[in-house]
C-alpha cells in the first residue's frame, strides 16, 4: 500500500534516519523542505523531497492532497496519567478559594481521593474514561504516549489500571508505553507505614506487574514528603531485575535528590524539575536519563518551570511532556504544551517542537521508530491547516491548527 501525500507547504520534522536524541544547540535545529511530498509505504515512511528537487512517484494507491498545509511528525507525549477515575474540578475551584490541601482532600481531591474513585469503578468503567481521553489527544495530534499506573495504590487496582492501559494498547492505534507507579504516594491502607508501602511494592505488586508483563517502566514519585532517593533507590533496583527501567518523578516540590538516583540508576528520564539545582544539571551531563519538563504542570499549579534554558546551554537534551491527569494538569494538548515551553521557559519554537517529538519519542525508548520523520520510522504524522511559518504553531496558542491525523499511515 503505497500512500503519497502531496501539496505539502512545509514538510517539518525530517531527518535522514539514525538520529535518536537531540542536545543542546542541536535542539533548534529542526528540518524541513518547501513544497514537498511524502511517500509512505504499508504504514512506514520511505521517502520525501520537494518537487524543486526530486518529481512526485506516480505509481501509488492512494494520493492524500495536503491542501498547502505543513505536515509534522505527531507528538510523543512521554509522561502522562491518562487512565483515571473522574475529573477534580471541585479541588481546581477549592484552590482557587485558598483551600489547604488537607481541607482539598477533604473534599475530593489529591492522588489518595482519585484511588479511592478508581477502586470503585470497574476495569471496563475505566477503560471506558480512558480510551475517550486517548481519541481526544490523537485528535490534537499525539501519536505516542506514556501512560502510568498510580492510582490503585494496592496490587489489585495497580493491575486492574495496567490492565486498561494493556487494552489500550490494543484497540488504540497510537504507540503506548505502559509505567508502573505504585510509589505515587502510599496507598490508605498503609497511612502511617511508609517503610511497609515500600515493601509491598517491591515484593508484590512490581513482581505481580512483571508476571503478567503489563510494564514497560517504573516509576516513583520521589519528592520532599512522598518517596526518598533511598526507597526510590530500592524500588529502581526491583524494577530493573524485570527489566523495567525507571521513569522517576523529581525535583518538583523540592530539591530532593531525585535527578541523582535517576542517573546513578540509568533511568531513561527525570520529569518535572520545577526544583532543579545547577548541581543536577551538571549531574545529568553526558548521560542517557532525559530531562523532562512538564510546563503543562506549572501553568496549571502556578509554579516555577524547570530551568530550560540553562539545560540547553549546558548541552543537554530536553523533552517536554503534558503531564495529563486530573489533579495537576487536566490537559494533554501538546500544542499548547509547545507554546507554553516557548512562552514560559523561552524555549525556541524549534527547540520546542524537537523536545516535543523525536526528545519525547527518546524519553519513552521509542525513538528508533517514532519522533520524527524519516524513511524507516512509523507514519505517525499530522497535517495543518494552512499557516504562514512554523512559528505560527505555538504563537497561535489556542487556534486548533491540526487539520488531519495519521497513524501508520491511516488516516484517524
Ligand atoms: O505528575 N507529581 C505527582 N503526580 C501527578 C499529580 C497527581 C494528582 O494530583 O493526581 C503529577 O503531577
Ligand atoms: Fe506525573
């Protein structure tokens, strides 16, 4: 099955193949050619140009006429909570009026008020919630994600969340990665036990979630008041004997040795870093963890953001994720996510896009075969309407610009 698509004004996100990451001042290069086409062939990107240089192929099945718009690589959206039980509007109106997070939690909010929602649902209830957040971000052009457990808190409703993400992965065409995150906070029956929590992850849930495979990554959500480098350390150490590598939630509420055990630990990614010290920057120096930014997050909570720049200027690379779930971040629209690294942490639109794709894609294990489009990678891509540059993108924060979206080379 041979799919061109043609009368493409700006063919963005290319590379030649081989590139899996991005650094430093190689993040505001992203590729493109004018007045191009693009073949895909049985779902997998082959070949593209402009017609300046190299005419169209004729012989195809089916022709897809860009109508002058840019076509992009669709976005890797690598951190996400996605499968959850029920919005939490009324926690959003509560801080609004200045409530304290006990008085929040009294009324239906934080992670531990989301776990007791989700226990009551069933797994199709779940699934259900989640598959019609899913269609939404492939709409806005998302075409992998991550999405992680946390909010069962106990081995059942830990499996019973995998187990929705496993038929996600199923019946969804978009590429999903699939993290364990027991260690999001410790669930009620252990108030007060922590050290137990700890043990109960690492003794049963991470080993019943390897015997049915269900993850891909762990995940601990190590920050001042949740969970600390040492039992994030041992949770790493668990995990990795199945061959799940971590995913670690850090510095967001503070300073709190996260990035350090997520290197120390070869994770593939430290997120947030609303709290990032000049130290932890140094310390992810010529290694394979990616820093990720959720600017999503601090927009939503009224934090800082993480300190993008100053990661770019020492070389690093950058991914930039939504952070979608119903406490933090309740949106997983990774345009806006893209404006908001521009406008909020001076990311260039450039730098932006490629912490947006094939960083992303990188964050998830996946750049191999997603994040940017190059002959070999999956067909995952979206075409916008017409508009004057690329910087039009995260400029026009919230005109809906995707027009069409691919996955394989199917048309969603
Ligand atoms: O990534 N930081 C930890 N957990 C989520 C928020 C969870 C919630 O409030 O439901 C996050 O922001
Ligand atoms: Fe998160």
């Amino acid at each position: 099955m041979k799919l061109l698509v043609e009368n493409i004004a700006t063919l963005a996100g290319i590379d030649a193949g081989g590139t899996c990451r991005k650094c430093g001042a190689e993040m505001a290069q992203f590729d493109a050619v004018n007045n191009a086409w693009m073949l895909v062939e049985n779902g997998i990107f082959t070949e593209f140009d402009s017609i300046d240089n190299t005419p169209m192929p004729t012989d195809v099945d089916t022709i897809v006429d860009a109508r002058g718009g840019t076509v992009m690589p669709s976005w890797c959206d690598s951190h996400t909570h996605i499968v959850y039980a029920d919005s939490r509007e009324q926690e959003f109106v509560d801080k609004i009026n200045g409530l304290s997070y006990a008085e929040i939690a009294r009324r239906g909010g934080g992670i531990l008020n989301s776990a007791d929602r989700l226990h009551e649902l069933t797994e199709q209830e779940l699934f259900d919630q989640a598959v019609e957040r899913v269609h939404e971000v492939i709409a806005k052009g998302t075409g992998a994600i991550e999405i992680k457990s946390g909010y069962g808190l106990n081995t059942q409703d830990e499996l019973k969340m995998l187990r929705v993400i496993a038929r996600l992965q199923e019946s969804c065409r978009l590429r999903i990665v699939s993290t364990f995150l027991g260690a999001h906070a410790v669930g009620r029956e252990y108030a007060g036990r922590q050290a137990d929590y700890v043990d109960l992850v690492v003794n049963e849930m991470i080993p019943a979630v390897a015997a049915e495979g269900l993850a891909d990554f762990v995940d601990v959500f190590c920050d001042k008041g949740f969970f600390t480098p040492e039992e994030t350390a041992r949770i790493l150490e668990a995990g990795a004997k199945y061959g799940m590598r971590g995913k670690i939630h850090g510095q967001e509420l503070a300073p709190s040795g996260g990035v350090e055990v997520a290197v120390k630990h070869r994770a593939l990614s430290v997120d947030h870093l609303e709290s990032m010290t000049d130290d932890d920057i140094a310390m992810l120096r010529d290694t394979e963890t990616m820093p990720t930014a959720l600017p999503g997050t601090s927009f939503f909570l009224n934090m800082p953001f993480a300190p993008a720049r100053k990661m770019i200027a020492a070389g690093l690379p950058m991914a930039i994720a939504s952070d979608y779930n119903p406490g933090s971040t309740p949106s997983g629209d990774m345009k806006f996510v893209v404006s908001l690294a521009c406008i909020k942490m001076r990311l260039l639109p450039a730098e932006a896009f490629n912490a947006a794709t094939i960083n992303g894609a990188a964050a998830m294990g996946l750049s191999a075969d997603y994040g940017s489009i190059a002959p070999g990678k999956v067909a995952n891509f979206f075409i916008t309407r017409p508009i004057r540059s690329l910087d039009f993108i995260p400029y026009a924060y919230t005109t809906p610009l995707v027009d069409r979206t691919f996955l394989a080379g199917e048309e969603q």
